[in-house]
C-alpha cells in the first residue's frame, strides 16, 4: 500500500466503499463524489502510479472490466451513455495518486463537462507531431509481439519478451 493513497487504502479495507466488483487484481467500486449515480472506478489492487506502470495483461483486464462496468450501468440505471475516462498523470488532472479507470454514466442534459477548447494545428504542426509519435511509437515493443531486430530477453519458464528498459525508464518521469 502506498502511504496516504485513498485506493489503496479501500484495497486494504480501511476506508469504507461501495464495491460493485472484486477479484485477486482489480476492484470496481463507487465514487462517493461521482460525477453521476453509477460513477465507477475501475483499478488494479497493486498499487501503480500510472497506467504505464500497469502490467499490459492488466491493463487488459482493466478495461475489460470497465466494459463490463459501463454495460451493467447501461442496462441497471437506464443511462444514455457512458464515458470511460483515464486522467493519467496530474497535469492529465489525475487527483488521486494510482493508476484508475472512471466509467461515468451519461444522461442528456446531466451537465457533466469533459470538454476542452478545439485547437487547429497547422499541416507543418500535424506533421511534426506525426512524425515524432511515430517514431516513438515504432521503437518501442507490442507487448505479446516481438519485432524484427529488437533486442529479446529470456523469460521465466524460457519464454521470450521485447526488453522495455528504456521505455519503463522513460516512464518515470510523468510519475506524479
């Protein structure tokens, strides 16, 4: 558990929740301050800052359950719509310090605002991003794939995994 963490702290049974779902990773439970009846975090027991500290296979099953999540509250509390949300890192306007997902139900009319003021990039704009993500992008490992070229590092049990060193090393900068 991580020291003044209020997930960790509803892991570990010290602060009361309202649990809609629980298992040996993850947990599922209200917001008490929601957004909306139904407002749900979606997270992995273990404590990670952030989303690229989570184990990708986690990663999966976290969103998976945030499906399974945002269809329940479809089909128990009559919503229009949901929104599945990660605010990774604080400038990202994470407020509590461990990896999460929200699903919020949406209704029309709720007044709930996850808006921004559009910017217009220029083609020079879109194109240097382009090229700077992509080539980001491109040097790092799929996870469950290997890429031809990559160094490969043995794992337990004689199976093969892309080495993330760098881009875990990386990662440690936006840990808020």
């Amino acid at each position: 558990m991580a020291d003044n963490c209020i997930l960790c702290g509803i892991v570990d049974g010290a602060i009361p929740s309202k649990k809609v779902y629980e298992d040996d990773e993850i947990m599922a439970v209200l917001d008490l301050n929601g957004a909306a009846p139904g407002h749900t975090f979606v997270f992995p027991k273990k404590h990670h800052t952030i989303i690229e500290q989570v184990p990708n296979a986690l990663v999966g099953k976290l969103f998976a359950m945030a499906n399974k999540v945002s269809t329940s509250i479809f089909e128990s509390l009559d919503i229009q719509g949901t929104n599945i949300f990660l605010a990774n890192g604080i400038t990202a306007g994470q407020l509590v310090p461990h990896a999460m997902l929200q699903v919020i139900p949406r209704r029309e009319g709720d007044n709930v605002k996850l808006s921004w003021e559009p910017r217009q990039l220029t083609e020079e704009e879109m194109s240097t991003v382009e090229l700077k993500v992509k080539e980001v992008v491109d040097s790092m490992p799929l996870p469950g794939a290997a890429q031809s070229g990559q160094k490969q590092k043995p794992k337990s049990g004689g199976e093969v995994i892309a080495d993330e060193e760098n881009y875990l090393v990386n990662q440690l900068k936006r840990i808020p």
